[in-house]
C-alpha cells in the first residue's frame, strides 16, 4: 500500500506526496516546480511522487 503525506517547500507551495516500492534501488531527487528548491533527495527502493496541491501565497504589491 503507498504512503501518502504532505509535504511543504520554504516558498509556500504545498505537494502531496506519495511513496511506493520500486522493482529496485533507484536514486533521483524532486525539485519544487515554483522556485526551483529541492525537496528530497533519495537513493532507496521506496521511490516517492509528488503533485502540487497548493501554490504558494503572494502577497499584494
């Protein structure tokens, strides 16, 4: 059964997250798609995906 949780990057964007067995190892890492700052890094066989669900707030100018 995947794992499934949230996840937030610095820049106020919100991903969920879910985490499922690879055939084998796999390294990789997610980058955040607004501002370009990594969220994991892994190098196992429980592989995560990520979907953003909420961007991030901006603040009226």
């Amino acid at each position: 059964m995947p794992k499934t949780d949230h996840r937030s990057c610095t820049c106020g964007a919100v991903y969920r997250r879910i985490e499922a067995i690879a055939a084998a190892r796999e390294s990789g890492s997610y980058e955040c798609a607004v501002c370009g700052a990594t969220l994991e890094s892994w190098n196992t066989a429980w592989v995560p995906s990520y979907r953003l669900i909420v961007g991030p707030i901006r603040k009226p100018e």
